[in-house]
C-alpha cells in the first residue's frame, strides 16, 4: 500500500498508533505541510474564463506528469523530466527551498 510505504520513511512502525486520528496526529508532527494555491497561473486564467478541465501550461505540457517519477516520454509530459518551470519551482518547494 503506497500510504504505508510512504509512512515507513516518516514514523518507524514500532512507534505507529492504531486508529487513524492518533496515526494523523504522529504523521502531522513529522512532516511540514505547505499550501500553494496557484501552481499554474496561465490555465488558472483560462478557468476563470470558463475554459475548464484543462492541465498543461501555456506550453500544454501536463504538470502532471512532468515529474522525474514514472516520467515517459508523451506529447503532453514535455521533453524531459522538470523541463517545465512549474514543475520545478513546486519541486524547490517541496524540498523547502526558498
């Protein structure tokens, strides 16, 4: 299960309570959460024009899947993992980086 895997790198399982709210609890106290409320500002334009369900950019690449993570080489991913500017101010701050 992706959730338990990903929590064995943030709370050790001899230290995990039993029920969720108490398993929350643990897991908000090890990792920082931030919100980014515009990821991508030109389709957040073209949205409030009523242009709806996109995801590229300007450049219609999907933000998406222009991760380095299961990256593949589609028309929409981009050329190359974090090709896109997006992509990687939101992976800068996902490291915490200012």
């Amino acid at each position: 299960n992706e959730v338990s895997d990903d929590l064995d790198r943030f709370i050790p399982r001899e230290n995990r309570p039993d029920s969720f709210g108490t398993w929350a609890d643990a897991l908000l106290k090890h990792v920082k959460i931030t919100i980014v409320p515009v990821e991508n500002p030109s389709m957040r334009q073209a949205v409030e024009k009523g242009e709806y369900c996109l995801r590229g950019n300007a450049r219609g690449m999907d933000l998406n899947r222009n991760w380095p993570f299961h990256w593949d080489n589609t028309t929409t991913s981009g050329p190359a993992p974090l090709s896109e500017a997006e992509s990687r101010i939101i992976l800068k701050v996902a490291k915490g980086l200012p």
